[in-house]
C-alpha cells in the first residue's frame, strides 16, 4: 500500500491518493472527517485554523460505502485559497504583475526549511519551499492515516493518542481502564493530556509563549491495542516495524525523535529491568509480564499494546524575531510573521495516530493476503488461533 500527497498551504487544495487497500472495506467520508475535525482542534492554534474547516472530497475509489480496490483519491479544499488566488496562481504573470502579487519571500526563517530548500531547487523566492513543507499538509496525512485507521478497527487494532509534555510541563502517569476510554477523555482535554492536574498549566504556558512571542513544543504519545504477535520481520533491516513507526513519525513536520517503550529511558537500567518476561495462559496465549518494550522486540509485534513517542520541536515560525540572513542583501534582520500556532502538539498527536496507523495498515497487507477485505478479515482471524495455538 502506498500514497502520495500533493498541494501548497495556500494552493486550492490538498490531495491524497492511496493505492493497495483491499476491495469491499466498508467506509465513509464520516471515518475520514473526523479524523480531519480532531486535528484542528487544541488550545495554542492561530487564527488559520479559524479560517479552515476540513472537509474530505471523496473524488474516486469508494462507491456506496465500500472501497473498489481502484486508487482512493481525497481532497480537501483550502478555504484561505480565496485570499491567495493571484499571488499562488498557476497561470504565467508578467514582471511588472510579479512585483506586485508574489509575495516574494527572501528572508529565510531559523528552523523552517525555508533556506535548504531555496538552496536545493534554486528557488530565489522561498515562497515556493515554504507553501510545500509548511504542516498544512498534514492535513491529508491525517485522511489517508483515517483510511488506514478504519481498515484496521474493522480488524479489532484499535488506535489512540495523548499528550505527555508541553513546554516542560509533564503529564503524570494516569490509569485507564480501555483504550476507549483513553481515546474518550483525551478528546475531551483541551491539550489531550490524560492527567487533569497538569492540564491547565500547560494551557497557561501555552498562553505564556505566544504573549511572549514564543512558541513551544512537547511529547506525544500513540498506543494501538490489538496488534497481533510477528507481524514486521527480524530478517533484513528494512522490513523491521518498529523502525518504520520511527521513521513515519520523526517525518511528521518538527518531529525530531521517536521512542518506542521506555525509549531512551533504557539507556541507564539493567537488561533484567527492561525486558519483559514471557507468560502463557489458555485464555490469551502468550503474552509479556510488562511491556516495557512497547510491542515490539525483533522488528516484529509482540501482540502486546505498541507504545510510540514522539517529540516535537516549538514551531518555529515566530512572532518573536530570531536573527536571519535576506538572501538578496545578504543583510541580518530579524525575522517575523503575521500569524503562527503558538503549540500544535494536541493537534500532531493525532497526526502521529495517522502516521502509525499507516505503517501498521501497510504491514498488514503486506503480509496477509489483501485484495479482498472479507478475505483479509478472515486471514488475520486465522492467524489469531494460530499465533493462540504455537
Ligand atoms: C504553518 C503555518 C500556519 C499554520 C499551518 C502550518 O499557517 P498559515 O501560514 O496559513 O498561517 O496554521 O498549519 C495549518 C494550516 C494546518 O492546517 O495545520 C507552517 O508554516 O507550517
């Protein structure tokens, strides 16, 4: 399975075409919407998200709520398009026309891919790296992570998402009886963050950075309960799992680091501290004592719940004027915006839900045979009493 995204943050739309799901999988643009609507929401977003109600346009791939097999091609319209149809127009304008509507950018932005980019594609006016790496496009991300999403609930793998950390302030453990729960009161935290006490501080240091012109960042964290046991593979470094999760997830934009498990956190406890002893009972099979490991040992499932980090750095497009170079002059100023998010960490949690999603759907099809869902859903059922009965 695979699938492209295309579109600009300001362009008319964005588009994602997914290729390789099973025919016959039931779906909805309500699945999708959702999806789309939960990653709008959080305390810390700017005045765009105001602008912008995503909306899922199903253009081919599912007919009368069930997917043909063929590409499933979404798109969701940019609603701020309306305001930026002359300066991100696709037809040719003449000079004197480029001075008055580009919107020329060339002061590049400290942590943005402004620079590099310009650098790379030759593109003297930023505007056309920032348009394509700004995290709009996560947005069909998130639809083609719902698509993916929806195939596996149907399969009973059941994914959730929360917040650990914004800005320094840390969530402390909290107990959960479901992950339907955990999705349940996650969604209604204004920060995703499981523990209560904490949840208006962060909301106060999230207030704090963007009165101060600032922005900051966080830990997420993406659970999936109902995986089952070896899926991924141990024999070559690019078919292990876990390292695909960690992959997908430092792709999301200002992601720069993954954990799975206890992560880093192994670094300083003895092997008998860290992995998790194997356990057997008539009633689940086997299964791990603790799961410190996070579903995973070997690149392969271990069918206990798979436990992903991920950290994302403070947004870096700021109010408060970090020191740059104007690539013309080549004179230093101070760089400044008209509008930021001052903290999207609740908003990527449920990207990373997306990315990990994605991976996990992909390693599924991969493995069990997939053209047809009512046959994919028996495979995996199969494979259960297998993994049961070894
Ligand atoms: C972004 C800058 C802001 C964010 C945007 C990501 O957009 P704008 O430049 O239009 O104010 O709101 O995020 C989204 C639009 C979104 O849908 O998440 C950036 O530079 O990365």
């Amino acid at each position: 399975m695979r699938y492209l995204t295309a579109g600009e943050s300001h362009g008319p739309q964005l588009t994602t075409i997914i290729e390789g799901l099973p025919a016959g999988m039931p779906i909805t643009a309500e699945d999708i919407n959702n999806e789309l609507a939960r990653r709008q929401k959080g305390h810390g977003r700017g005045r765009r998200m105001q602008i912008e109600k995503d909306e899922a346009f199903i253009a081919s791939g599912i007919r009368h709520g069930y997917t043909l097999g063929s590409p499933v091609a979404l798109v969701v319209e940019n609603n701020d398009w309306k305001h930026w149809t002359k300066i991100m127009g696709s037809d040719p304008i003449s000079a004197e026309e480029a001075e008055e509507v580009k919107r020329k950018i060339t002061r590049p932005r400290p942590g943005h891919a402004d620079l590099n980019g310009g650098i790379k594609y030759g593109h003297r006016d930023l505007r056309n790296v920032l348009e394509r790496s700004s995290a709009r496009e996560t947005t069909v991300r998130v639809a083609a992570g719902a698509v993916a999403k929806k195939l596996l609930s149907l399969l009973g793998i059941e994914i959730a998402s929360h917040v650990l950390e914004i800005g320094g302030i840390k969530a402390s453990p909290t107990p959960y009886s479901s992950i339907k729960e955990l999705q349940q009161i996650s969604e209604d935290s204004p920060v995703r963050c499981l523990d209560k006490e904490v949840e208006q501080s962060m909301m106060d240091a999230i207030d704090q950075a963007k009165k101060n012109g600032d922005s900051i960042g966080g830990v997420v964290e993406v659970i999936v309960e109902g995986m089952p046991a070896g899926v991924g593979s141990y024999v070559h470094y690019d078919r292990k799992l876990d390292a695909k999760l960690a992959g997908a997830i430092v792709s999301i934009n200002a992601f720069k680091g993954a954990e799975i498990g206890i992560g880093f956190e192994a670094a300083h406890l003895f092997g008998s501290q860290v992995h998790d002893e194997i356990a057997w009972d008539s009633e689940q099979g086997y299964y791990r004592k603790t799961n410190r490991l996070g579903g995973f040992e070997g690149g392969m499932t271990t069918g206990m719940p798979i436990v992903v980090r991920g950290v994302m750095k403070p947004i870096p497009t700021l109010y408060k004027p970090l020191k740059s170079v104007d690539i013309d002059t080549k004179e230093e100023f101070g760089a400044s915006v008209e509008r930021s998010d001052s903290c999207a960490v609740p908003a990527a949690a449920v990207v990373a839900e997306a990315a990990v999603a994605w991976e996990l759907a992909c390693a599924i099809v991969e493995q069990f045979p997939s053209d047809r869902y009512n046959q994919l859903s028996e495979y995996i059922e199969r494979y259960r009493q297998e993994v049961k009965e070894f």
